[in-house]
C-alpha cells in the first residue's frame, strides 16, 4: 500500500471517528485536517492530525480520537474551533462562496487595479523585477501598512467593503489576486 493511500485510509478513519465523537462533519474534517506523522505513546503508536489554519491537533488510537486541548503554552480546539468543524455541508458551500466573491471583488477592486503593477514587480518572473527587491508578501505587508498608516480613502473603503480591517487578511486578499494575474499569464 501507498503512503498516500495509507494517509487516506488514516483520514477516513479519522472522520469516522470525529463525526461518532465530536460530532464533526467528515468533510469539514477531510478538507482541513493534515497527517502529521507517528507518535509513540507508551507502548502504542498513534498517528497526530493537524488543523490546516490553527494548527490544532488530533491524535488517532486504533479509532479513538482525541483532541489537544493544548500545545505548549497555546490553547487549541476552542468553542469557536470546534463549532467550525460541526458546520453542515451547506454552511461549508456558503463559505466557500463568501470567500470566492471576496477574492472576486478584490481582483476587480479599484484598490488592487490602483497598485496590481507595484505589487507584479516583485514576483521574480516579473519583467519589472530588480534583484534584491522584496518579496511579494513583505511589498503587500508594506503597502498595507504604510496606507493604514496614512489613513488612504482607497484602502479604508476597501477595508469596508470586505468587512475586514486586519492587515494580515488584506494582505492575504491582495496576494491571491496577484496569484490569479500570475496563473493568467501562464
């Protein structure tokens, strides 16, 4: 058997688990969760999942889960967390399509058309490119800091329009705009 195969076989067994224990979607669980590797646990070997975003874990025994409510100091598997791994296949599709006519609206935003050149000259296959130029995310990062910073009308309208005010999600917004430019020119 494959370890991809093997993998697949583990995430099944998984899903199985959280939907009969926790109440989980499996698919919630399949798209999100990621096979870390083995751990030994006393005499017993299990396997450690981890959560794509929070990086919070779950560990298979034979097929009994259990999550880590902690890692180090850092608490995981919140009520929030946990309430998002529950969702219906039907709250799954609406936020898909929340984030996809929010990553449409930022690639056709005034803001992004306003600073899409700046931001393609620092991907390296980039005509414009200079070497020693920052990278794309560290230009974004800067760019959206230095707006935030001055109080731009275009980025505090963007910012609105999203429903999001955080540095780091805008940022990520500009980036997989960018990303689409650059699979299109390929």
């Amino acid at each position: 058997m494959s370890a991809a195969s093997k993998t697949k076989e583990l995430l099944d067994v998984l899903s199985a688990a959280c939907a009969r224990q926790f109440n989980f979607n499996p698919r919630r669980v399949n798209e999100d969760m990621r096979y870390v590797g083995k751990e030994t646990a006393g005499k017993d070997i299990v396997h450690v999942f981890r959560d794509v975003s929070t990086h919070s874990q779950i560990v298979l025994r034979g097929t009994f889960a259990t999550l880590r409510e902690s890692q180090g100091e850092k608490p995981h598997w919140s009520a929030a967390e946990q309430a998002h791994y529950k969702c219906s296949d039907a709250e799954m599709e609406a936020e898909v399509a929340a984030k996809q006519a929010e990553l449409d609206y930022t690639h056709s935003s005034a803001f992004y058309q306003a600073h899409k050149e700046h931001l393609l000259s620092h991907y390296k296959e980039s005509p414009a490119y200079k070497e020693g130029m920052p990278s794309m995310h560290a230009a974004a990062k800067a760019l959206i800091a230095t707006l935030s910073e001055s109080q731009d009308a275009q980025l505090t309208a963007f910012a609105a329009k999203t429903l999001n005010k955080d540095a780091d999600h805008l940022t990520h917004l500009l980036l997989a705009s960018c990303h689409l430019d650059i699979e299109a020119q390929h």
